[in-house]
C-alpha cells in the first residue's frame, strides 16, 4: 500500500530525518542519517492560498503542498507529485487547543493512512496560549489507521526549529507524506 504514495523524483530510505528550519522564513531542509539534504521546502510569500514546493537536495521539483482554502489555519492541504502532477495524499488538520491531529489521507478515495498528534494536552495548549510558547517543542506520535504506533517527530530546543521524525515502522504507512507533513505542519502553525 505505502508503495501506491511514492514520490518520482525521491527516495526515502532512511528511518529517521532531522528537519532544521531556517532563521530568516518558513524554509525548510530535512538530512538523512548521513546528513546530507534530501529534501528542501518553502513556503512562498504573499499567496492568497498558502504553498509550499519541494525540492530534492539538488533542487529538483519533486513535490507541493497547496491549501485547499484562503489561508488555511484549519483545514486541508494536497501533496502532489510536481513531476506527474498526481494529487497524492491530503493533510486534514483538526484544531484545538488541547490537541492537535493532522490526518493523512489518500487524495482519490480519501480513506485515513495515518495520522499525527500532538503529545500532551498541557504542553498544546503552553504553546498556543502562553507568550512564547512558540519555543516549546513539538512533541507529535505518528500512528496508522488503526491507531498503532508508526514513529515520532520529536522538536528540539533551539533558535531554529529543529526536529527529529523517527518512523518505526513504514510498512503500512507512506514516508514521504509524513516527512512532507512534519515541515508543513511546522510552518503552518508559525512554530
């Protein structure tokens, strides 16, 4: 099934990234286990609906992300292969304070793949409400359609966001999407 998800110009092998964004804007880069950059994104300024394109560590077009409605706190956002122009998957968000949940789902069909929650209703609600609570850690669980563990996306203290997605177990999940998400979900809620 996770087969069925990927991407055409990438390849993620690996079972864990680190994901650092830059000082300056929502610009992202995601290293594999060795370091080197396999993926780039950015969100691009000054749309009426929010974007964000990807790029292989050689600057490749591999992927977008695009928002389903006019600045989208809450709501939806379509990956889509930038080199078949396929809709792939659909990042849903359910917003609250006390948990955040990003779902996963097939863009054709829209049956759940995964999902992605924040750890900790205290904690979601310190960085929604508190001054500063932007620099807090992300904490997030990644499980499949039926709720079982896949991995983690586990944020570190620093200027920059910087963060660590372990994945598990991708066997029924695909890894792509959810590395993708991690760095969107960062830039849309202006962590």
């Amino acid at each position: 099934m996770a087969g069925s998800y990927d991407i055409t110009g990438i390849e993620l092998g690996d079972d864990s990234y680190t994901v650092e964004q830059s000082l300056i804007r929502n610009k992202y880069k995601a290293m594999d286990a060795a370091g080197n950059v396999v993926l780039r994104g950015k969100q691009k300024m000054l749309k009426m609906k929010e974007e964000f394109p990807f790029t292989d560590g050689n600057d490749n077009e591999v992927f977008t992300v695009k928002a389903g409605g006019i600045i989208d706190v809450a709501g939806n956002y379509v990956l889509s292969d930038a080199q078949t122009g396929e809709d792939l998957v659909v990042l849903d968000n359910d917003y609250s304070l006390l948990q955040d949940t990003w779902k996963i789902r097939d863009a054709r069909d829209e049956s759940k793949l995964a999902e992605i929650n924040s750890r900790g209703a205290l904690v979601t609600m310190a960085r929604n409400l508190v001054p500063f609570g932007g620099w807090i850690p992300h904490k997030y669980e990644i499980t499949d359609l039926d709720g079982n563990h896949v991995g983690s996306i586990d944020g570190q203290f620093s200027l920059k966001d910087r963060y660590e997605i372990t994945i598990d177990d991708a066997s029924s999940v695909p890894k792509e999407p959810i590395v993708a998400a991690a760095m969107v979900i960062d830039a849309i809620q202006g962590n």
